[in-house]
C-alpha cells in the first residue's frame, strides 16, 4: 500500500538529513536548565529493602544462570498431611491458578487422584520437575535438572517421603530416552533413594479429546493412567 507523505514533513526529513550529516549543530536550551555536558544520564533503581524482603523467597535457588524466573510456589514451604511426592510440569505456571496452569487439565488432575488415591493432591507434597521457568531449549539440559534434584532430594528427607509419582512431561524430562520410559509403564522402581512410579498426566488426555482421537483410544488411555495410579496405591501406600 502507497501512503503519499505531506510536503511539510519531507521538508523536515530533509533539513534533519543535512542537520545530521554536517555533525556539529547547536542545542538550544532553556534559561534555567544545565550545560548538556553536565547531565548525569547514569541510573539507579531506588528499591525499597522491605519490599524486596516480601517480594523474594530467601529460600529461592540461585544455581542457574539460564532461569528465566522462578515458578509459583516452588521454594515455598509446604504442610503435606501424605508422605508422597508428587512431580508435575508446566511449560508455564503463573501466579494464579492450581497444580497445572490449564484449568481443565488441573481439574481432571484432582479428580484421577482422589478417586484412586482416595486423597487430593493437595494433601501430598506436589513440586514442578524443574522449579523455574527456562527456555524451551534448556529444558533437557542435565545439569539444570541436576540442580532441581539438589531441592528435590532436600525435600525428600525434610518432608520424610515415602513414595514418588512422575506424571507426564515431568517423567519424560527426567527419562528422556521414550523405550526406557515407556519399559517404566506399570513398574515400582528406585528413583533418588525412594519407590517410585510414572503415570501418564492428564495433558494427555486433553489433547487426544481436542484432537479427536478414538473414543476407544482416550479409554484406553484412561484404563492406562487408573493401572498406574492403582499400582502407586497397592505396592507403595499398602507397602509402607
């Protein structure tokens, strides 16, 4: 699209080209304002001492460089009344919202567990895999993960757990390679020091109903999730 510029204006573009172009020209300044050569351009945040006490988490980890920002929570004291772990991920977890920053997701969450744990997650000890927010490319990074694990394995023996439950992407970032994973499916196994099982998350079951998947498929999925979740409560819960 031609857009025809007033004359005035390509008069003033003009004079500014020859104004630039002979590089030295007077700045005209008011009677009571400073020299130019005596401003101080340099700034300095002024922040108050208080509300950086209430605004960061003392507790908040400093170990990667690549953090984008710290995730909702996750250095956060807890007060779990079950001694299990469970670790969730969220490409993004914002300042509002549950477990899992999708409400529909959060709330078929809530409802997988209770019914076949027969408590919410709430009542358990819930963290993010990875604690902060980093760019899509670092999220296999070993050693980010490594320094999340510091916390984990803290909270581990701070909050005594007993058992661990890897949902979805979370097991996935822990256990990239997929046939190791997917060996995994339905199986007890060691993982920092304490019983642990995978279990599909319910992201999964949101994007096969949005991208229309098979009715037989989704129950297939779900009789999947309900074998896992059954498998936590009789080998590790009845096993403690």
């Amino acid at each position: 699209m031609r857009v025809d510029l007033y004359p005035e204006f390509l008069e003033i573009l003009a004079a500014a080209k020859g104004l630039v172009a002979g590089r030295r020209f007077f700045l005209w300044r008011g009677e009571h304002e400073s020299e130019p050569e005596g401003v101080d351009f340099s700034f300095r945040p002024v922040v108050s001492e208080k509300l950086v006490e209430r605004t960061l988490d003392k507790n908040a980890c400093v170990l990667c460089t690549q953090r984008i920002s710290y995730k909702r929570g996750q250095f956060s004291p807890q007060h779990p009344s079950q001694p299990y772990l469970m670790l969730v991920h969220n490409d993004f977890l914002g300042p509002r919202g549950g477990i899992y920053q999708n409400s529909e997701e959060d709330s078929l969450f809530g409802r997988m567990v209770e019914r076949v744990l027969g408590f919410a997650p709430a009542e358990a000890l819930v963290r993010e895999v990875l604690r902060c927010h980093f760019a899509a490319e670092h999220l296999t990074n070993a050693d980010l993960l490594q320094n999340c694990f510091s916390h984990l394995r803290a909270d581990i023996e701070h909050y005594g757990i007993k058992g661990i439950l890897l949902f979805g992407k979370a097991a996935s970032l822990v256990f990239p390679d997929k046939a190791k994973l997917e060996s995994m499916q339905g199986q007890v196994f060691e993982w920092q020091g304490v019983a642990t099982t995978v279990c599909a998350g319910p992201g999964r079951l949101v994007y096969m109903r949005e991208k229309g998947f098979a009715k037989e498929a989704i129950d297939a999925e779900r009789q999947k999730i309900f074998a896992a979740l059954t498998t936590f409560k009789e080998k590790i819960i009845g096993g403690v």
